[in-house]
C-alpha cells in the first residue's frame, strides 16, 4: 500500500479557494469595482470643478478692477459737474452779451438818425 503524499504549504496555497471563499472574493471584487467607478465619478467632478474655478479666475471681477472702474467713474462725474458749471457761467456771459449787443445796436442807431447823411 501506497502512503498518500502530504501536500506542501505551497501546494495548499495553489490550489482552488473552496466556495466561501469565491463568494468573498466576488464580494471584495464587486465592492472594489462599485469602489472605483464612484472614485472615476468624483474624478471627473473634482477636474470640471477645477475648469469651472479656472473659468471664474479668469473672469472675475477683483476689488482692484472694481476701485479703477470707481475711479473713472468718479473721474467722469467730475469733469460733468466741472463741465456743467462752465456751461452755466457760459450761459450767464451770453446773455450779458446779448444785452449789450442790443444796447449798443440801439445807441449805433441813435447816432445815426443824429448825423447828417
């Protein structure tokens, strides 16, 4: 009679799992592939996030550009009120203009009746 071989550890380790473990396995693969696809999701959300930031950096508005633009505005306002109250002493020449203009064309016509043709 033969004597049956003892296996190696090596061997033990070679040999198929038995049925729990398959099950384990399937469950560890399932949950590391259901793993993954979650992590490739928030991949793909975190650089869409990154490109959405990129987009707002570029185009946002800072508080520097903001105080240039209240400056020019400022600026502008400025020069309205300047150029407003110019026109107003403008206006105030012209009719002191006119008024002598019509005093003086009144006076060229009295000296006219007055002297001999």
């Amino acid at each position: 009679m033969k004597k049956p071989k003892k296996e190696s550890q090596a061997q033990k380790l070679n040999q198929k799992p038995t049925t729990p473990y398959k099950e384990l396995s399937g469950r560890i693969d399932s949950v590391y592939d259901e793993s993954n696809k979650k992590f490739e999701k928030l991949f793909i959300e975190i650089v869409n996030l990154k490109e959405e930031l990129k987009f707002i950096k570029e185009t946002m508005l800072t508080k520097e550009d903001g105080q240039k633009i209240i400056e020019h505005i400022d600026e502008f306002a400025r020069r309205v009120e300047t150029y407003d109250g110019k026109t107003v002493v403008q206006d105030k020449r012209l009719l002191y203009l006119e008024n002598h203009f019509v005093d003086h064309e009144k006076r060229i016509q009295k000296i006219e009746t007055i002297l001999p043709k």
